[in-house]
C-alpha cells in the first residue's frame, strides 16, 4: 500500500477516546491548510460517496462551523463546532456536536444517532514533520468501540485518504 494512503492505528489505553494516525506524503503545512483553508477543507471532509456543506464556516481561533454531511440516500447529519486551537502548522483543536439544520444543539438519540454518541465530542489533530512527511494523530473523546460501531471511526481513515488526495493535487 502506499505510504500516503496508510493509515495506522495505535491503541488506547481505554477506550475512552479515539485515537488515530496517518502518515501523509507531504509536509505538515499542506496538511495544516487543508484542515484551515475553506476552499480545500469541503473537498475530503467527509467520507467517499457522502458530500458537506458548510451553513457557517469561521476557521479563526474561537471561530465556529455549521456543517451538513449528506449521504448517497440523501440522510443528513447536520453538527456544530467551534475552533479552540489553531497553531500552524502543527495543531488544531475543535468541538463537533450534534445539531439541526437552524443550528440547535441536539441530543444524539433525537437525530436519530446512536445512543451513547456524546452530545459534544473534542477532536484534537496534531501534525509532526517526519522525513518530509507529516504524521498526524487525531484524538477524539467518544468512545473507540461506541465511534467504530457508528462508522464515525472508519470515516475518518476514509477522509484521511481523500485528504491525501487533494494534497497531492
């Protein structure tokens, strides 16, 4: 497999949080940009087949998100977020938390979600230069077990690969 499209796992010391990584063929700044630039960010974040839309996007320290994940039969999973870190090229932290299309706040079971998905998760992204490459780590604070049985988990491994595709334009 090709060493931009590997995506490796490291494992939790609970199963508390999801914790993933993924060696991208490109430096850390390319990577930083397309989680920080609006014009490159709707183009892989999501998973293949679905598309995202942004209502609000403010990528800025204390800036906030309204994002709308459309699935192939048409489903919509609509969230909310704000930005509370951004430290280029290295580190991007953000909330994402379940919502409606007006942008209110939701418990997961009312949208439709599974049950113990937490109203509000904290996703942490951290790039490191390794030989010219980056190596991000993605931590997330639902549940391992709770995030692979929902799909969240693999989603990101698939949105990882299409993010490296878009670099590599």
């Amino acid at each position: 497999m090709n060493a931009r499209l590997a995506a490796a796992e490291t494992p939790t010391l609970s199963d508390s949080e999801v914790l993933i990584t993924h060696l991208f063929n490109a430096p850390r700044g390319a990577v930083y940009r397309a989680w920080t630039d609006p014009a490159q960010l709707p183009l892989w974040f999501a998973p293949p087949d679905c598309t995202i839309r942004f209502a609000k996007l403010e990528i800025r320290l204390g800036g906030e998100f309204h994002s709308c994940i459309t699935t192939p039969d048409g489903h919509e999973c609509w969230c909310r977020g704000n930005y509370r870190e951004l430290v280029e090229p290295e580190r991007i932290v953000f909330t994402m938390a379940v919502a409606d299309k007006a942008g209110n706040l939701l418990e997961p079971a009312d949208a439709g979600m599974d049950s113990e998905w937490p109203r509000e998760t904290i996703v942490e992204v951290t790039l490191v230069e390794d030989a010219g490459r980056t190596r991000l780590t993605l931590r997330q604070s639902v549940s391992e077990t709770v995030a692979k049985r929902t799909g969240a988990h693999p989603s990101w491994i698939l949105m990882f690969e299409r993010l490296a595709e878009v670099i590599a334009k």
